[in-house]
C-alpha cells in the first residue's frame, strides 16, 4: 500500500476520534501535528492537548496509538504528546471553527 493511501486512512481513524469536552475530532481541532509514516509502516503522530491539565490526557494517546495501530496496513503507533507550539483555537479548521460558533 502506497504511503499516500496508508496516510489517508490514518487521518480518517483519527477523525474519528473525538475530544471528550468539545463535539469536534482531534484532527480537525488541530491536535495532530504530525503524522510520520517510515519504510515498515511503522507509525509515530505528533500531537497535543488542548492543555497539559486536560482529563483525558493519559488515555487519548493510549486511545489514538490503539485506533491508529488497528489500521490495515499499519505495523504499529506511537505518539509522542508535545506542547510546543502550545495548542489555540486558531489551529482548529474552518469546519471545527464553524461547528463551535468561531465563525
């Protein structure tokens, strides 16, 4: 499977993957930073919190590494969690933004 397609089905996995405070998926909240894909197919996301005391932060990485791992084609899913640049409502999408009154 091509990097390309391999990448695409990860960003829908995790577009399906929601924070728990606020009604829109980590993607297009502009949690994920990063998405690095190596010649094994072996997985590494950068991604942040919408803060470093967020509630979920011990189990929506484990809940990302374990959704992004289940994709075919995937040998395996790491996340590295990561504050710099810290996250703000301006790396949300036009679609989160809209979905929360932003626009």
């Amino acid at each position: 499977m091509a990097t390309e397609q391999l990448e695409d089905k990860i960003v829908t996995m995790l577009k399906s993957i929601y924070d728990p405070e606020i009604p829109v998926d980590i993607y297009e909240l502009g949690l994920i930073y990063e998405v690095k894909i190596d010649k094994e197919n072996n997985v590494a996301i950068d991604m942040t919190l919408t803060s470093p005391n967020c509630p979920v932060a011990e189990s929506l990485p484990k809940e990302v590494e374990d959704k992004v791992a289940s994709v075919e084609g995937v040998l395996s899913a790491k996340v590295n969690i990561v504050f710099d640049p810290s996250w703000d409502k301006d790396m949300m999408s036009e679609e989160a933004k809209l979905e929360l009154g932003f626009l």
